[in-house]
C-alpha cells in the first residue's frame, strides 16, 4: 500500500516538472514567434498621414506676383506719380502765350537752375532762358513763366516754340522739348522733334483762347496733347 502512494506521489511530482520544464515548446508564453508589429504605422499609410507624395508648395509666394505692382518695369528719373508728363527727365514747355510769356514746368524731382545752358528756339532766334530772366532755380514739381522773347514773332495763328539743353540746335538729344501750333512756322525744328519722338504728326490748333497749354497725363508728343483754348488745368506732379 505504501508502495502504491509512493508511485502515485512520484507521478504527480513528475507531472508537475514536465509542466514546468517539459512541456516549453521553444516559445514565449504568449509569443508565438511572430512580431505584432509589421513594420508600418497602422495610423500611417505609407504615403504620408497627409501628404500624397506631392509637394503642395508651388514656390511662389501666392501674396507676389513676381513684380512689383507699383513699378512698370522701366526706370523713372522724373517725379513719377503715374501721370505721363511726370515721367519727363527735364524741363517741359506747359504753356505758350504769343507775345505775352512762356511758361516752364519741372516735373523731376530735382531743382533745375536755368541759367546752365537753357535755351529757346523759333529759328532764326535763339534766347537762352537767363537772358530773358536771370538766376531762375524751378523748383521740383514747380513752373516758371518767362517773358515772351522779343525776338520772337509768332502769332495765336500759328507757332512753334523748341526748349534745348545746349546750343546743338540740330542735335535731337539736345532739344528736350516742342510744340508747334496753328499753321506752325519756317523755317522750322520740328524735323528734329520728330527725330527722338518728341512730335509727330500734324501741329496742334491755333490758339483760340487765352493760350496753348500741355495737357495733364500726356507725353507731349503731338497735336492731341495741347489744349489751344488755355482752359485745361495746370500741370501738377507729386
């Protein structure tokens, strides 16, 4: 009997070692040798929570276009502001009065003395500004008004006036400014006018009114840009 307890004693105690050690099948308790993670987030699909593999960025500043809105792209030395004849590098005829006075505007944006070389044209006669008015400085985005030469006999019927920076009265460079009206004048500069731009085309109208004046926003250019009544506004650049 005691035999038989024994041997059912040494069983169990032999079950209990083959739980423990005998029955490890070379695995984890509960790993059964095979990673849970695969390698990828389950949140992430390969491509990028968000991002499909394409850059959203255009590389342009969608706020810039690339130029500046404000600047057309040429270089101003006048006063700018938008107008046309604010765009002018120097001295520009805005009002003609035959027989009375000549009025010039500085639309830089620099004072301009017009003792240094300033000169007026109605061939044969040819006064420089300082002889008509000494020790003229105008002023950035200013006038003056000159007497009317007396060498000059052009009427409101018909004229021409041509500003230069020298005496090259044949040189297109240096005649900055002309305005030819009415049944215009001869002999005449207005083939060195049409050389650079400065005019093309017909002469504006005999005067009709109190003078011939430039007019706001324009290049100054021909018959369209003057005003023979006088009664446009006067010129103005900021």
């Amino acid at each position: 009997m005691k035999k038989s307890m024994i041997t059912r004693m040494s069983c169990v105690l032999a079950l209990a070692v083959g739980l423990a050690v005998g029955c490890d099948d070379g695995e984890a308790e509960t790993d059964s040798g095979v990673v849970a993670d695969t390698g990828v987030d389950p949140g992430d699909s390969g491509t990028g929570d968000d991002d499909s593999g394409v850059d959203t960025d255009s590389g342009v500043d969608p706020g810039d276009s690339g130029v500046d809105p404000g600047d057309s792209g040429v270089a101003d030395s006048g006063m700018g502001g938008g107008a046309a004849h604010c765009e002018a590098t120097d001295l520009i005829l805005e009002e003609i009065d035959p027989g009375t006075s000549i009025t010039i505007f500085n639309p830089t944006g620099s004072a301009i003395d017009t003792s240094s070389g300033y000169v007026l044209c109605q061939r044969p006669s040819y006064p420089a500004l300082a002889s008509l008015e000494a020790g003229v400085t105008i002023a950035a985005g200013d006038r003056h008004t000159f007497p009317w030469p007396s060498a000059f006999g052009d009427t409101d019927a018909g004229g021409e006036v041509a500003l230069y920076s020298s005496g090259a009265f044949g040189s297109a460079a240096a005649q900055i400014d002309f305005v030819c009206w009415g049944s215009g004048h001869s002999p005449s500069r207005k083939s060195v006018a049409e050389m650079d731009g400065d005019w093309s085309g017909d002469c504006a109208g005999a005067i009709t009114g109190d003078s011939l004046r430039r007019i706001a926003d324009t290049a100054g250019a021909g018959a369209a840009d003057y005003d023979p009544t006088g009664a446009t506004a006067a010129l103005t650049c900021p």
